[in-house]
C-alpha cells in the first residue's frame, strides 16, 4: 500500500512520520543523527555531551584518518612518468623550475606543473603546397609556392622541411604560435632570399641541390635568432619549375639543353676512341722513325769501317784490290740479273737471231732450269738468277788466286 493512503497505524512514511502526520522531518534530529555518526569513528562511544564541550578522542582520530588519506592521495597523484624520448618542464607557478628526462618523478601536486614535450619525433612541414593524407594527393598553394629570381622570372617551388626540437624550454616561452606555423613562416623567408640571388635556370637545373643547403643553413640561422628551440633535420626541394603559363617554352629549353650535354659526351666519346689510336699511331710512327734511323746510321758506320779497311787493303796492294772490287760487283750484278752465255765457235755464222723475250719468258716458266738451243751453229746456254752459278764463281776463284800469285 503506498506510504501516502490511509492505513493502519503502523505504516510510515519515508520522513518518519505516521500517516496522519505531514511536512518535512525534523532538521535539528538529521543533524544530530550525522553528529553522532562522526563522533562514533574508532570506538565505541555515545555522542557528544549536550553541553556541546567538544569532540570525543575517538572523533580526533577518525579526522586524522581522513587528513592521511587524503595527503596520501595528494601525494600519489604527484607521480609522473616520463617516457623514451621525451622531456618534462616543470614550471612553479608559472616559472621555470627544471627539466626531468625519462624515467619516473614526482612534483607536488596543485603546485608544479609538468608539460611532457617530446624532443626526438621528426616532423614535416609542407610548403609550397598540402599533402591529403587520405587520399596522397598535392594541392598547391601559390601564395608560398610562387618566387621572384634575380633574372625577374616567376618559379614554382615546393620544400619539404623535416625538424625536432633541441630546446623544450625555449620553445615553451618564445614561441606562441604553433610549431608548423613557425617552421612554415621561416621557410618561405630563407626560400624567397635564397631563390632571390639566384637565376631561374639555375634554380630548375643544376642549383637544386644548392638552394635546398642554402636554405636549410639559413633557415637554422633565422630560428636560432628568435630562440626558438626548433631543430632543422632536413630541407628538400620537392618541385621547382616556371609557371603554367610559360613552362611549355621552359620545357623546350629544357629538352634543348639535354641535347647538348647528350652531344657533348657523344663527341666525349669519340674524341676518348680516336685521340688514344691516333696517339698509338704516332708512337708506332715514331719508333718506326727511330728504328730506320738506327738501322742507317748502323749501315753508313759499316759500310765507313768497309771503306776504310778496304782503302788500307788497297794502299797494300791496289792491282789486287781492283780485282777484287770488280770481281765482287759483278758478282752482285749477275746474281741480282738474267744471265744470257752465246758460246760461238769458229766458222759459224755471225747473224744470230735470238727471240730473247720468247726466251726470258720460258725461263721465267721453267723456274730456272738451263736449256741448250740450236741457232745457225751456235749453241746457246741460258741460266736465270735462280739457276746455278758455282761453275762460274769457281772460275772467278782460281783467276783470283792466280792473279794474288803473280802479283803476291
């Protein structure tokens, strides 16, 4: 039966009261049941005197109880732990207190403040132009990308800029704004400094590598100057190229450029096979040169000695050095020549009529072989330079001796 219908007598209502009684319980009674609660923490002891002189021991106690817990509390929630890689500031009210690294710490609690800050996580930093993690795709942004050169041309230019951070504090109270913003801010003033002293075809060609060094040794320059603690990693050029509107031209420029340097090392190439043969050639002509000219001095110096010897031979004995001299060059004469030997006898008729040519053309057919031809009486025997010549060097051995004896 609800609280709020008549009934019997012994039926209360949730304030304590019968039925027949309404309105709130007595406040000054719920008062007093909470103070007897209290007063009854350690012990077992009645409330408090109706003097009112003051809470019993065991109500001391319990409110001891109380303050440890709590104090145990407020300690444990002072522990912190710091990870790999990271660094806790502490700051006291605001300033400045210390630096913890890894490990595990404490700091009273409601008083110190701790700001983890992780100083080995490498960022990136897109300028020039977002990259949509979602779907990979680009989007350039001209107000970054888009620099003047020192030729006054217009180029295109992405970065890519990786950094971590080396000083926690500094990054704390000198830099407000967010850390990519800042990145993002002095990259785009190196990169329009750099790019301003240099030409455009340098910074589309050869000089990519150059400007990104440049701008990532400038760009430590500016973040150090405001102390922000930021760290440049690395800087990489992502893109460089003219506007949309003239890169058609550009890429002529470009493909024309290729050209040459792929002609120039065509004519590198040639000129690397024909300058080695042509200097091989030289050299063989050159030592060729030296080996004629060692082999005529060799032979002018003998043929010298020969002279001299023969000249002393002949103050000697001149007859016999005529001889000699004469024998030997007809020697030479007949070895080196077609020999023809008429032998005419006595009584024969002395028109002879030889067809030599016919003959020296057999000769030259037989390989040297001697043949005895009949012609009006006379007997003809004809020998080649490769026929046999020992009857007449015989001959001109015993005239020789013969001609020693008489004038010996």
């Amino acid at each position: 039966m609800p609280w709020n219908q008549p009934g019997s007598g012994n039926d209360r209502d949730p304030w304590g009261q019968g039925n027949g009684q309404s309105g709130p319980p007595d406040l000054d009674e719920v008062v007093q049941n909470i103070r007897k609660k209290f007063s009854g923490f350690g012990g077992s002891g009645g409330g408090s005197s109706s003097g009112g002189s003051g809470p019993s021991m065991p109500g001391k106690a319990g409110i001891g109880l109380i303050l440890a817990g709590a104090l145990a509390v407020w300690g444990f929630l002072g522990i912190y732990q710091v990870e790999q890689g990271e660094d806790a500031v502490i700051l006291r009210f605001g300033k400045y207190l210390d630096t913890n690294t890894a490990g595990l710490h404490w700091v009273p609690y409601g008083i110190d403040k701790v700001t983890k800050i992780n100083t080995q996580k490498i960022s990136t930093v897109e300028v020039g132009y977002r990259e949509n993690a979602r779907t990979n795709q680009k989007s350039a942004v001209p107000r970054e990308a888009l620099m003047l050169t020192a030729d006054e041309n217009i180029i295109d230019i992405k970065f890519a800029v990786q950094y971590d951070i080396k000083s926690p504090v500094d990054l704390m109270f000198n830099v407000s704004e967010s850390w990519d913003s800042v990145i993002r801010s002095a990259t785009e003033s190196a990169v329009r400094e750099v790019v301003g002293r240099n030409t455009m075809d340098y910074a589309i060609t050869d000089g990519r590598a150059q400007i990104a060094s440049e701008t990532r040794t400038l760009l430590q320059t500016i973040l150090d100057r405001y102390q922000t603690g930021l760290n440049i990693r690395a800087v990489e050029m992502q893109d460089a190229q003219p506007p949309l509107e003239v890169k058609p031209a550009f890429d002529d420029a470009v493909r024309a450029r290729e050209d040459k340097e792929r002609l120039k090392n065509e004519a590198e190439a040639y000129s690397n096979d024909v300058i080695p043969r042509a200097r091989g050639q030289a050299s063989r002509i050159i030592e060729e040169a030296e080996g004629f000219k060692a082999s005529v001095i060799a032979k002018a110096e003998g043929e010298a000695s020969r002279f001299n010897q023969i000249y002393t031979e002949y103050s000697q004995a001149p007859g016999v050095t005529r001889d000699r001299l004469y024998l030997d060059t007809m020697e030479n004469v007949f070895t080196n020549s077609t020999k023809l030997m008429i032998d005419q006898k006595d009584g024969g008729n002395s028109m002879i009529y030889l067809p030599i040519d016919q003959l020296l053309k057999n000769n030259s057919r037989s390989n040297g072989s001697s043949r005895l031809l009949p012609a009006s009486g006379n007997q003809l025997n004809s020998t080649t330079d490769n026929g046999s010549d020992d009857g007449f060097r015989a001959g001109r051995t015993d005239r020789f001796n013969t001609l020693r004896d008489e004038r010996g």
